[in-house]
C-alpha cells in the first residue's frame, strides 16, 4: 500500500474538500483526485462521497481512517528509528575489557545524552564491512595491517597509543624489576594464547618478534584472561604482556607484577574508523572527544610497527 496514497486519505478526510487537501499537501487538485482513486482501486471500496459542501468519508472510509492514522504513525515511528541522530550511536570495541572500552565509558561519561549501543567484533573484515554496511558507525582498530589496506570509503584516525606492560608471577625471574628493557626480554617465555594468526594484534606481536628477538608463545586454548592469570601467577617460567589501560582484576593472593617495558616502549596503536559518508552527528562528538582525550601524548621513547597509521 502506497504510503502517499493513504496521507492524502487522510488530508482529505480532516479537510473535507480535495481542494483544501491539495493546498494542505502542496499538490494539485488533480492528483489528490488520482492518488485517492488510487487507493481505492488498491482496496476495491469507495471512501468519499460527495456532498453538498465538499466530500465526506463513506462508510468503509470511516471504517479505514483509524487504521489509516495508525499506519501513518508507524511509518514514522519506523523512520526516526533509523534516522541520523535518532538511534543509538553503535560502537565496536573488539573485547570489554580493552582500552577502547574504557574510551568509550569515559566518553559516555562526559556525554551522557548520547545513547550508546556497544558491540564486540573480532576480526577487522568483519569490523570494516560492517562500518561500510552501516551496521556500526566506528570500531577501534590497529590499522592498517601490511597488505590490508583500508576501503577508500572508510577514514581513520591514530586515538591512543597504549604502552605495553609485562605481568609475572611471583617466582618470575623479573618480578622484582623496576623496568625492563626490551633486551632484557630476550630469552624470557612469553605466553599470549589470545593471538589470534591473521588479526591485527597477531601483525603487531609478529613484528615485535622480529625487531627485538623475544620468544613469543600462543600454544594451548585461550580459556579467558581469569585462565591466563592464573597461570602466569603459577608459573615460573612464564610472563606475558598485557596493555596498560586493560582493566582486569585478580586475587591478591596471586601476587602478579605489572613491570614497565622500556628502551623502548612497545606501545599498540589504536584506531577509530568510520565511513566517510556517516551522518550521525553523535560520530563526530565521538571523534572531537578522542581527540581532546589523548591530546599530547609523547612519541618519543616508544616501539610500533612501520606499518600503522601516523599520529
């Protein structure tokens, strides 16, 4: 059913005259005329007729005018649902314990008006196909990562760069360290079974591999960071990195040690994408609070790969 058809049903019923209802919509007499035979012929009834002082709804048109109004109404309940401005502005943060996400709740605190819905894609083809479908207006990424160059149609911009920490147990040879420099990693284990091969964070780690000649290892099920604590603080022989705005919490019994890396720090790049054609005005609030948030962040001292985004 034409959805034109039945508002100007509707303008003629209110009106009572086709001519006054032409003037209301700001056609002609004649296609008020033709759009009504029109949905008459669409519902195989009369809904006017005629009096002495203009048109008046026949039985079935009284009969439809309520349904009428209400279709009308959903129509536009349906429109301002997807209208820029109107829904909620939808942001991947890959995982909730990360630093995009903590972001993202920094931001949500300093606009508390906006609504917010939250979601988590792993890989970066997802996220990216996802941005330029409209299914999400940004996602939090490292890009771009050698050979997968971005689609000309999704921007980016470098929002943080989060320096990289290494966490022991308490029998770890380094747990009493201060700082660590990148050579004093060599020879030690490094167990991070969360890389996943082919993502982003697997480039990351496979070139900080290459450029410091550390031993890192993604053996075994990834069962969660509570697994991944628990065996760092029961094992020795292992260490692992985690970044420094990742919010975890374990048991003091654990004893674990967050030790700085430097000489230089390894920081992981983060990125906020977006297509360029997104109209929502809550995107470009997002973009202006990341870069007020993390404004002058020093470069100096710090390890990325020669592949991400400039600051």
């Amino acid at each position: 059913m034409d959805l034109e058809t039945v508002r100007t049903f509707v303008a003629v019923a209110d009106a009572g005259q086709f001519q006054e209802a032409a003037a209301e919509l700001g056609i002609t007499q004649q296609a008020v005329s033709k759009r009504v035979a029109a949905l008459e012929r669409t519902l195989g009834v009369r809904l006017f007729t005629r009096t002495p002082r203009g048109s008046g709804l026949s039985i079935d048109g009284q009969a439809f005018l309520p349904h009428a109004r209400e279709l009308l109404r959903v129509a536009e309940r349906a429109a301002t649902s997807v209208r820029a401005g109107r829904r909620p502005l939808r942001v991947d943060v890959i995982a909730s314990r990360g630093a995009a996400t903590g972001l993202m709740r920094a931001f949500h605190r300093a606009h508390p008006a906006i609504d917010l819905d939250v979601v988590m894609l792993l890989d970066i083809e997802t996220a990216v196909a996802a941005v330029r479908s409209g299914t999400i207006d940004a996602s939090f990424r490292a890009v771009a990562a050698p050979g997968r160059p971005l689609p000309e149609d999704v921007a980016a911009v470098r929002v943080l760069d989060e320096p990289l920490q290494l966490l022991t147990g308490p029998g770890h040879a380094l747990a009493s360290a201060r700082s660590v420099t990148m050579d004093g990693l060599a020879g030690h284990r490094i167990w991070m079974p969360g890389i996943v091969p082919g993502s982003e964070w697997g480039a990351y780690y496979d070139d900080l591999v290459a450029a410091f000649g550390l031993t890192i290892e993604a053996t075994g099920p990834n069962f969660g960071s509570d697994a991944l604590l628990d065996t760092i603080a029961d094992t020795p022989a292992l260490a692992t990195f985690m970044g420094g705005r990742t919010r975890l919490v374990w048991p003091a019994g654990h004893g674990l040690r967050l030790i700085p890396v430097t000489d230089p720090t390894p920081v992981y790049p983060h990125a906020l994408l977006w297509h360029r054609d997104n109209p929502h005005p809550a995107l470009a609030t997002l973009r202006a609070h990341l870069t007020a948030a993390t404004a002058g962040q020093d470069t100096a001292g710090t390890w990325t790969p020669d592949w991400v985004i400039p600051r």
